[in-house]
C-alpha cells in the first residue's frame, strides 16, 4: 500500500518534462531525449549528435557532462564532448521536446587535448556557463547568448584537477571539488569572470556537489570505501568552512549527492554497490542515516542524479549498454523503484552518461 501511494503521489503531480542525456560515446558523442509520463516511465524520443567525442568509460564518478539555462527567449541545453575538449549547444522545444543545433555548435571551451576525466558542466544565472577541464587543471568561462550560443571569456588555472562544479542558488559563488580540496568562486557576470577563493581543507576526496537553496550549506559526496559526505557552511564572502563529516557503512562509494525538494533529505548514489542512500538533513548541517535502496537489475556503477520539477522523481544514471536510468519515487524517508525502472536509453558501449530534467527543479 505504501508503494502505490508513492506512485499515485507521482501520477497526481507529474506535469510535462523531458530528461535529456549525454551518451558520452567515445566515437562520435550523443544526446538523447526522453519523455516522461505520469507513472515515471521514460520513453526515448530522439537521439542527436553533438559533432563531437565523449569519453566513454573514462568520465570520473563526480562528472555532470550536461546543463540546461533558459534565457529571455529560449531554453538552452549544453553538452560536452570531453574527448574533444567542446560544448555542443542546442535549443530547445518544450512542446515536444525536440532539440535543434546552434549555429556554431559544438563550441571550444578553451582547453586543447582530451579531458578523461569528463567536463563538468554548470550554469550561472542562465548568463554564464563553466566549464571543468581536469587535464589542464583549469575552468573555462562562456557567456551564454539568448539564442543558446556560447563565446570563450577566459579560462582560469588551478592548482587542482576540477571534478564537479554547482553555482550557489543566489547566483553569487561558483563552487568547485577537487577530489581533495573544496574552493569557491566569486562571479563577476559583467564582465564573466571568476575570482578564487580557495582552496578550503577537506578531510575526504569530494567530489559531486549539492548546494543548499539558502546558498548558506553546500554538501560533497566522497569518492571513499563507505558513504561519506561533508558538509560545508558557505559564509557571506564567499569563504568556506567544514562543519560536518558524516560517514556510514551503508553502501559502497558516494560521489554523487543531490537535496529533495523540501531540503530535508539528502540523496546520495552509491556507485559501486548500486544503491541509493537517503539522509536527513539538519538546519546546521548535521546528517542522519534514514535508509538506503539497491537498484533493480543495476548496471555497473550508479552515477548522477537529478529530479523532476515536483520535486517528487528521482532520476539515477547507471553505466550499463544500453546506458540505462533508474527511476524512484522519492516519498519520506525511503525511495521506491517504479515499474520498469531502469529505462534503457542508448547503446554507448558503457559510457559514464549525465542526465537533465527540463524545466529544471529550481529552489523557491
């Protein structure tokens, strides 16, 4: 009974979305698009090319390959290629989901060679667009055109390879993992610039970021044995501080972590063990262990998550071929797989995809 009510939940709030992916194939990368009906099934719609390379199996566990902005006239999606150091910039449908190429597209994000690790992806108030390039220890910055183009303002070297990048929900820090180091960012969209705040001391291997809607609490998911996530207090210059290392034995790697709508709830994707791990989360930062779902019929790692604009969906990208995604309902403290989850998307040959819903969840 608890399972249909999840699901009757899901069919009443369900309004129109697509989720769209990066196939990140190594030979010539793709980006499907799926519908979404009231059940939370996914259906594929349409596969295109992004005039690039993806990495294939060589993205790191933390990388989010995808973004979606919506700027005064349309809604974007980007897509790295990561082989070929370039983003593929696309418009969108919202009507049927369709997807068309920007003239110019796939655009150079200011690195060269091929970045292994995957390029991170993340939009700053739907002007700016950063770009994580882990071979060459740098972030790119792009401004975003109202027609979903992309033009290079600079690239800004580190000390440290980037995995993941989030903007805070005020549109003020750029913040960045290093699978060691955390560091922050402050955004200058006038001039589309970033100024280094960091790096800030962790005491794990952060990788995936979730930001608090308060801009004031941002969470990383360790690459580490068990389930560790730290938890750091964003100041209001910007500055970082650790204020809680939780870690459990519950599942097995826990790069990926990602806040329910209500923020009471940390999601967090065990790669290797296939599991999903739900936490409580305190007004201070401080977690608590609720329970934690194994996967149906799991691919070789889960990877990124992402939710519907409900709030009430919980999407998991799973390496498998076809490149496969989980569905849950996310309902209280337990997450309930739902009928034919996982949903196959493309044949990638096992490539560590990335997934966007579109509209976007957005913080009130």
């Amino acid at each position: 009974m608890l399972g249909a009510a999840a699901l009757a939940c899901v069919s009443a709030s369900l309004a129109q979305q697509y989720v769209y992916t990066n196939d990140n194939i190594a030979s010539a990368n793709s980006a499907t698009v799926l519908s979404v009906d009231t059940t939370g099934s996914l259906k594929v719609l349409q596969t295109y090319s992004t005039g690039g390379m993806g990495s294939g199996g060589g993205s790191d566990y933390g990388s989010q390959p995808i973004a979606a902005a919506r700027t005064s006239a349309n809604w974007c999606l980007f897509v790295s290629n990561a082989r070929s150091s370039s983003i593929a910039a696309f418009r969108i449908n919202l009507n049927n989901g369709q997807l068309t190429k920007v003239s110019g597209s796939p655009f150079s994000d200011g690195a060269s060679g091929e970045q292994m690790s995957g390029i991170s992806l993340a939009v700053g108030e739907s002007k700016l667009l950063f770009a994580a390039n882990p071979e060459s220890d740098s972030i790119s910055v792009m401004k975003i055109s109202s027609d979903c183009g992309l033009s290079l303002v600079g690239t800004v070297s580190l000390s440290y390879a980037p995995v993941a990048l989030k903007v805070t929900p005020n549109g003020s820090y750029l913040i960045a993992s290093y699978l060691g180091p955390v560091d922050s960012f402050s955004i200058n969209y006038k001039a589309g610039t970033i100024t280094e705040l960091g790096p800030f001391p962790s005491k794990g291997a952060p990788a995936g970021i979730d930001i608090r809607c308060d801009s004031a609490m941002v969470f990383f998911g360790d690459a580490n044995a068990t389930t560790e996530v730290e938890v750091f207090a964003i100041h209001s210059d910007g500055q970082l501080s650790e204020v809680s290392n939780f870690t459990h034995p519950s599942g097995s790697n826990s790069n990926n972590v990602l806040l329910s709508a209500n923020q009471s709830k940390l999601y967090v994707s065990n790669n290797q063990s296939n599991q999903i791990t739900v936490l409580s989360a305190g007004k201070s930062g401080e977690l608590t262990f609720d329970s934690i779902t194994t996967l149906h019929k799991p691919g070789e790692y889960a990877l990124g998550l992402a939710t519907n604009k409900a709030g009430n969906l919980l999407l998991v990208s799973e390496v498998n071929d076809p490149e496969s995604i989980g569905v849950l309902a996310a309902t209280g403290k337990t997450l309930i797989e739902v009928p034919d989850s996982p949903f196959g998307v493309v044949n990638n040959d096992k490539g560590f995809g990335g997934l966007v819903f579109v509209p976007t969840y957005s913080c009130p």
